[in-house]
C-alpha cells in the first residue's frame, strides 16, 4: 500500500538529484528511500527513475507522477492545516530569490516571518531571476522573487512591488561623469563590469549600448554584487546596479552616480507564484509580510 511518506521521499530525491542526498534530508537509511521507490514502481508497474551512475533522471511515468506527487503533497498539507491557529502553523515554504534582493531586501521580511511562525521551516536559494521564474513553473521553489520587466503569464500570480531603480555607478575618480550622445558609436576607456548572464538589468544596460554603438573598453564578469562593487570602488570600472545595493556607499561618497542619457527599460521587483499552488497557511503568511514591506520600500527609496 501506497503511503505519503512514498511521494515525500519520490519528490526528495527530485529536489537533492540522489537517493543518497535524499535519505540525508530525510534521516532515513538509503536501503529506506530505496525501498519507498521500490514500492511506488511496483504500485504503478514502470520505473520512475532512470539509474544513470550517480545521476537519477525521471523517465516518462516519472514525470507524469511528479505532477500527481505534487497534487497529493498539496491536498495532504491542506488537510494537516485544517482549522489551525496562526501560532500553530508548520510546514515549510521554498524561497527562491535573487541575490541582490536577498541581501538587500528580505532580511527584515525572513525576521518578521521567523518571530511570527516560529515552526515553519524556511529553504531560500539565490539563482537568476530566470531561474527563479522556471523553479515556480517546474515546482522546485513555494514563491520567488524577480527583477525584471513586468511579468504577465497565465500560470503565474505575480504582484509587482516596486519599481527598482538601477543606476550606473563608478569611482569617485572615475573620468566619466555622465553617458549622453557624445559617447555614440565609439570605444570609452572604462571597463564594464557584469553580474551573470541572465541578470535582467545587465541585458537592459548591454541593450542601451548596443543600440548606441557604445563599446567599453573590456568586460568583467563577476558573479557577486560585493565584489562588483569593490572592484568599481577600486577604479577597476563601471557597474550597472540596482540603486538599493549602492545607496550606502554613494552617501559616503565612495561611489559615484554617473547619469546616463536615455531611456531604459523600467526592472520591477516581483513576487510571485504558481496559480495552482495551494497557499497554504505559510505561504499565506509569507506573502502577507513581503507585500507589508514592500509597501515601505517606495518611501526608502524617494528618500535616497
């Protein structure tokens, strides 16, 4: 017989990408989380991982029983949070969130929450606001938090927050006081300096570039907001940022704010999750104290 421990121990496995990861999260033995597999390939009659070394990969009956996995996992939480009070909820929420507003912005919310709903178990990952949009769509993350353009998709409930000012910013030496059409279609001196790939307000800035032919001298690519801005705060080169990961340092005056001329695309901070998700009484409150907060940011922010 089929219990819920099965489908928890199916879902580990997914989210750690091995049975031994698996048993360590869950304190069971690996001959323990092999048999809960055992036992729901035998139930439905076809493998639902593929052995690959060490890799495990979801064959087609596998993926197809994520889905009721998840489906199953969501009704059994309802059902362990019928008519509970708030100082009595548990659970666990999975945060996905970029590293410029893990930092910058959510200390305070995670302290609120934690006071507030001291037995509910938090998992935050920072990754790419790409890939914290994919981790709500595929499952892996409760709720995420982006940077980008104003989202609209049908299998998403998105509330916009605030509209982050991002601001390039060099040393107080730096020669370039300001980026207007005097610098179109020719080289400057400066080295630009980059966060991953897929960071949305370094493809607004690269966009802006391009479309003005303005070429820098080199780029450097760091993976680190703190170590971009120590780089530019040594003269090493120009950094696109959002507003409230330099603020301090441009009050101090050991970063400067260096005026571009033109329009950019508008970066909003948005939380987010699925439209399916049962929001639990977590999630509920979770999202509660983000959106509480992110009421105040607009008030920090036009007094920078």
């Amino acid at each position: 017989m089929l219990e819920i421990r099965h489908f928890v121990t199916f879902k580990k496995i997914i989210e750690t990408g091995s049975f031994t990861q698996a048993a360590e999260h869950l304190g069971y033995t690996q001959s323990t989380v092999t048999s809960h597999i055992q036992a729901l390939e035998q139930q439905i009659g076809a493998p639902v991982f593929d052995r690959m070394g060490r890799k495990v990969i979801l064959t087609d009956v596998g993926k197809k029983l994520l889905h009721y996995s998840q489906e199953i996992l969501e009704t059994y939480g309802k059902i362990e949070n019928l008519a509970i009070e708030e100082k009595d909820v548990r659970g666990e929420i999975k945060i996905a969130a970029p590293e410029s507003l893990t930092v910058y912005r959510l200390e305070p919310i995670l302290r609120e929450y934690r006071k507030k709903f001291p037995h509910v178990s938090i998992s935050l990952s920072n990754a790419t606001c790409g890939d914290n949009k994919r981790a709500i769509l595929n499952g892996s993350a409760d709720v995420s938090f982006v940077m980008l353009p104003l989202l609209q998709d049908p299998d998403l409930i998105v509330h916009s927050m605030l509209n982050e000012s991002i601001v390039l910013v060099g040393s107080p030496d730096c020669s370039l006081n300001i980026l207007d059409e005097r610098y179109e279609n020719q080289k400057i001196s400066e080295c630009l300096i980059v966060n991953e790939k897929e960071c949305s307000y370094r493809t607004v800035f690269e966009e802006y570039l391009r479309e003005r032919e303005i070429v820098p001298s080199h780029t450097m690519e760091l993976w680190s907001i703190e170590a971009m801005k120590r780089c530019v705060m040594s003269g090493l080169g120009i950094a696109y940022l959002p507003l409230m990961t330099v603020n301090d340092e441009v009050k101090a005056g050991r970063l400067k704010i260096i005026p571009c001329v033109g329009d950019f695309k508008q970066i909003f901070s948005q939380v987010l999750y699925h439209k399916n998700k049962w929001v639990s009484p977590a999630l509920s409150g979770f999202i509660d104290i983000t959106l509480k907060h992110a009421r105040d940011w607009s008030c920090e922010e036009n007094t920078c």
